[in-house]
C-alpha cells in the first residue's frame, strides 16, 4: 500500500465526524417528521370536512321530513279537531 495515499485519523477526529452525522441524522429526521406531521394535519382537515359536509346534508333532509310530519300532524290535528266541534253540535246525534 502506498502511504501517501492514506490519512491517519484520529479518536477524535472519528468522534467529530460522527457528532456531525448524528446532527445532520437528526435535523432530517425532524424535517421527514414536520412533513409527516403536516400531511397528516391535512388528512384529518379533509376528513372533518367532509364528516361536517355529510353531517349537514342529513341534518337538512331530517329537517324536512320533520316539516313535513309537522304539517301532516297539524292537517290530522285540525280535521281531528272540526270532527270533534261537530259531535258537539246539539241535534246531532
């Protein structure tokens, strides 16, 4: 081998160079987890709109079929009612 060609390193120069990886390791780590983090905030964001967008749309459609048991009930109620002021009538029977 050529000794010209090879560098001696040292414990401490090993150690540094690892410091160094270690760091550059860690700050991508914690750039992959912001990321991460981001799309996931994202997913939920999607997921709650669009619960809350079908959520609306029952709600609107119960809505109506309550209007319109509503106004079934108040029809029977009044006809109910008129039944009941003409078997009130005198000379009726």
């Amino acid at each position: 081998m050529d000794s010209a060609n090879h560098e001696l390193v040292t414990k401490s120069d090993l150690a540094v160079a690892l410091a160094a990886m270690k760091a550059e390791m860690k700050a991508e780590m914690h750039e992959q987890l912001e990321q991460q983090k981001f799309e996931m905030l994202e997913r939920v964001e999607k997921v709650e709109t669009t619960l809350l967008n079908e959520f609306r749309k029952w709600a609107v459609r119960l809505e109506t079929h309550v209007k319109v048991h509503d106004l079934e009930i108040s029809g029977l109620n009044q006809r109910l009612s008129f039944l009941e002021d003409q078997g009130d009538t005198p000379g009726k029977a």
